[in-house]
C-alpha cells in the first residue's frame, strides 16, 4: 500500500522537492545578507544614528521577508489544494477505488497510509521551510520586535506546521464527502483561508486573558507610542505597544494624576514649547497615566504551541471523521 | 455441495425506492453464474451486496459462507467499465496487484498479460475497453480469488472484444479452479460462458438454477426463449 501511495504521490513530491531546493538556496542567500547587514551597520552603530540605520535595515529586507512569511503561510494552502483535496475525490470520480478497495486490503487500511504519508510529507516539507525561514528571518524579526503580528505569527517556529497537517486533512475529507475533485479543491482552499483569517483576526488573541496594566506616560513610554490625540473633551494616544508584545488596545484615553480626564487646556500648557522634544518633555513632567492591555512578549511560545495544538486537535477530527466516513461509504 | 454465494430475502433500498426485494438465490461453487435482467433490474445492486461495497436493508447474504466483504483476499471484483489507474503502466498494475496481496500469483499475471498480448509499459489509460477488462480481470484471477465478480464486463465492448474477453473467461475457467458470477443486460453473453442463470427483473428474481435444469424443467431447448418468457410475464404482472 505504501508503494502504491508513493507510486501515486511520487510526481508531487518531486515537484515540492524541486520547489523546496530552490527556496532553501534563495533562504540561505537571505539570511546570510541579512546577518551581514546586521553586523556592519547595526552592531556597535552610533547611538546619534542607530534609529536611521534600524529603519533603514527594516526597509531593505521589509519586502523579501514578507514576501517569503506569505509564501510559507500559502504552502499548506497548496498541500491542502493539490495534495489533500484530489487525493480521495480523484479515486471516487475515476472509480479507482472499488479496484483498490477489491485487493486484500482494507479500506481503512488503504487510507491510513494515504493519509499518513501525505501528512506525513506536507507536515515536513512546510517544517523545513518554516526552520529554513525562521532561521533566515531571524535578525530582521529581532529587530522588528513584532512577533505576534498576524502575518510574522503564522510563518515562523512551530504553528505552520500545525497548517499543513490541518489543510492537508481538511483536502481529504472534503474530497471524501464531495466526491469531486476540482470542486473539493476550490472548497478546500475556501476554508483554510476563512479558518486561517479567523484565526489571525479574531480568535488568537483569546488564547489566553490579556494582562492591563497602568502605564505612566514618561519618556520610555512616549518612545513607543504612535501619536497623541485632542478632541474637545479629553486627549488620548495612539498605538502603545511594548516592544515584543502584542497590543491589546489601539488607542488609550489619558488622565491625570489625581484621576480625572486629561482635557484640551491640560494640554495647552505645553504647547508652544519651541520644538517637539521640548513639548515632550513637558507633557512627561505631568505623570499622565493610562491603561494599556497586552498578551507580553514571553507568552510567544505559549501562543505558538496553542495555536499548534488547536491545528492537531482539528486535523484529528477531520481524520476521525474520514475513517468514519470511509466505513460506511457506498463506494 | 458448498454454495458461494447465498442469500435470503435480501432487499436493498435507496429511500423509499427499493433497487432490490426479497431476493434468495443459492449459487453453489464451480459454476460461471450469469446475472441477467433488463437496465435497472438491480443487477449492479446485488453484485455491489455481495463484494460489501454496499450494505442491505433487508434479508441476509453470504458469500464463501461469511459476511460480505470480510474476506477481502478470497473475492475479487471487476466493477462495471474496469476502472484502472490512467496514468499506470500495465506493470504498475500487476505490481499494485502483487503489493496489495499475499497470495498474488506473478506467474498467472506474467503468462495472462503476454497471451493476451497487452504492452506492459503501456498506460492503462491508453488500453482499449476490452484491454483494460481483461487487465482488471488479470488482476482479479493473479489474486487467485476462490470467487470473482464481474459486473457488466462486456457492455461497453463492440462484438468482437466481447467475443474475445468471454472466450479468454471461459479459459481462464477451464485453467484456474475458480467461481465466477458475472452480470449482462444481454443472455447472447451469458449464454457462451454460463452454466448457472439467474433472472431479475425490477429488483425481484425471476428464474434461478443451472441452466440445464432450468431447461430440462420447462422442456425447452433455447435458454434465450426461456428467459424472454419470464421477461414477458414481467411485463406483464406489472
């Protein structure tokens, strides 16, 4: 059976090699460039200059580094499309199975090796990238400090590999229930990309409760936010976020120190100071203070084997519902 | 003598239509049975019963004395059309045959594939409706099943592949100890090959038994003006 399954998937496995080469060599490449950029100009920069040259390293690898985080984040897309999907309905639609299913061998039998060595491949075909990526990325994501962004979270370490256990699974068993494969490939690629955007929009985040804390709006923390906000009744900032954590909160109403909203004339105070450090300075010496909620940085790996762990849970679902199935198909 | 397939007012229905009723037929070892009947007599039904590719509603069945299907290496089947691996050399698909089966018979296969002269780097895509038969019932034998089951092997075969995939059963027959039940919309197939008939007309056995009897029974001398008889009467009652 494992012949025959091999005999049937050798093409493909061919091609993903061929695929996984050529982007093993173009990681390779990356990485190395990556690493000398961040040793010349980053390591031991002047400290007048340093934010220059960070963004100026941010922006030279900006586009090649989100380019291959989408490719990784589509490869189980792909497992999913021309792996998963025909590997039942195509057997269906061509009849193929009640020749297979007439030979000693069960059909449960039968398709625990179709299943097992399909997921098995796409599981380590997308690792090796993943590892080949995380490694050549790594620099540029320490320097960027923004893990837990949707697209940087789903293309690194461990939750890709999650994907294509899941995507490759979610293949068969449309395939299995529709019994046509270019439809089940299509439907495939529908629900991965709902399940995936889901889980990048709205679900992650719920893992686990987010930490509030009360920040004092001093120096450092002006330092990381994106901007300040009047309106007629109270000032707020935009976009705080703690460096390596993932933000909770986009945007924070400040108050004072006793309490109550900090208002437009609080703030008037302060302006007309001559430039924007002057006017900085003065807003910190009023020890403003607002709340900010946040999963921190070193709840990462946690997110990471969660979001794993609810991508295995699936897949085996799926795979339970496909021997299930399998058993009572009509054939 | 022992019976290799045997059922008893089997029935099947697909929601409220039933595809076969109340069926008991007794078909012993040794025989070449022929299952014949009218498009939608429920001929692929009870093949798909007896290989368990499909489940009953009603009755029971047994074939080489057990549940259908639980002897996987004893039964082989041939489903309507011979559906191959398009993009599988011949080879790949003795190979698949010796990789799926304990007790494949490579030999049976080797001789089979050069007597009937098939290119085995040929794909079976590229084998013409009666070679691509004769390959799924190469497969079948090599298995050296106890039971084969053919369903309608001929009916997309223009005469002269039909004439010569039914002489290469009757051969094969003759060659390897096997039962073979195999389903025609024609008795002129059947005729050449059977030596056991079963009539079912709308989900319901017409006529069963071995065709001399049957003949000597009704004192006919033409098995076709038999057969046309009960299709007649069929009709007739419904």
């Amino acid at each position: 059976m494992i012949w025959l399954t091999w005999r049937q998937f050798r093409g493909s496995a061919l091609t993903a090699l061929i695929g996984l080469t050529v982007l093993a060599i173009y990681f390779v490449v990356l990485g190395l460039s990556i690493r000398s950029s961040y040793q010349n100009d980053l390591v031991g920069c002047q400290p007048a200059v340093c934010d220059q040259a960070r963004r100026l390293f941010l922006n030279t690898y900006a586009e090649q580094v989100g380019l291959s985080g989408a490719l990784l984040i589509a490869v189980p897309a792909l497992a999913g499309v021309f792996w998963g999907a025909p590997l039942i309905a195509r057997e269906l639609e061509e009849n193929t199975h009640r020749l297979v299913w007439n030979q000693s061998v069960t059909r449960t039998h039968w398709l625990a090796v179709k299943l097992g060595l399909v997921t098995l491949f796409a599981v380590v075909v997308t690792g090796l990238f993943s590892v080949l990526l995380t490694w050549s990325a790594s620099r540029f994501d320490q320097v960027n400090g923004d893990r837990f962004g949707a697209l940087l979270f789903a293309s690194r370490n461990v939750a890709p590999l999650g994907y294509a256990l899941f995507a490759v699974l979610l293949g068969a068993v449309v395939g299995l229930l529709l019994r046509r494969t270019v439809l089940a490939m299509a439907v495939t690629l529908a629900v991965f990309a709902v399940v995936q955007v889901l889980m990048g929009t709205v679900i992650r985040s719920h893992f686990m409760p987010p930490v509030t804390a009360t920040v004092i709006l001093d120096q450092e923390a002006m330092r990381n936010i994106q901007g300040m906000g009047m309106n007629d009744v109270r000032g707020r900032i935009f976009g705080y976020t703690i460096p390596g954590s993932w933000s909770m909160s986009e945007e924070n109403d400040l108050y004072k120190p006793d309490g109550s909203p900090f208002t437009v004339a609080d703030a008037k105070t302060c302006m007309g100071e001559d430039d924007m450090r002057a006017e900085q300075d003065c807003q910190a010496k009023k020890k403003l203070y607002f709340t900010h909620s946040y999963h921190p940085a070193d709840r990462y790996w946690s997110f990471q084997w969660i979001e794993l762990g609810i991508f295995v849970g699936l897949s085996l679902l799926l795979a339970a519902l496909a021997f299930r199935r399998i058993r009572q198909s009509a054939g | 003598m022992t019976s290799v397939i045997h059922a008893e007012g089997l029935g099947k229905r697909y929601g409220r239509h039933p595809a076969l009723e109340d069926c008991s037929i007794d078909i012993p070892a040794g025989r070449v049975a022929g299952l014949v009947g009218p498009n939608g007599a429920g001929k692929s039904t009870l093949l798909g019963l007896t290989c368990g590719l499909i489940a009953p509603t009603s009755g029971s069945i047994e074939v080489l004395g057990k549940r259908p299907g639980s002897q996987l290496p004893r039964v082989g089947f041939v489903a309507q059309d011979a559906p191959v691996y398009r993009t599988l050399s011949v080879a790949d698909h003795l190979r698949l045959g010796a990789r799926l089966n304990r007790s494949w018979d490579a030999q049976l296969a080797q001789n089979r594939i050069r007597k009937l002269g098939l290119d085995p780097d040929q794909k079976a895509g590229r084998l013409s409706g009666g070679q691509r038969a004769q390959l799924a019932l190469t497969i079948a034998a090599a298995k050296r099943a106890e039971l084969i089951i053919l369903d309608e092997p001929v009916a997309a075969l223009d005469p002269l592949a039909r004439h010569t995939f039914l002489l290469d059963l009757s051969e094969l027959v003759a060659e390897v100890d096997v039962s073979v039940v195999l389903s025609s919309h024609l008795l002129g197939d059947l005729e050449q090959v059977c030596d056991h008939l079963i009539v079912l007309v709308d989900g319901r056995v017409r006529l069963a038994g071995d065709v001399d009897d049957l003949l000597a029974a009704h004192h006919e001398t033409s098995l076709e003006k038999l057969v046309l008889d009960y299709l007649m009467r069929a009709e007739v009652r419904s």
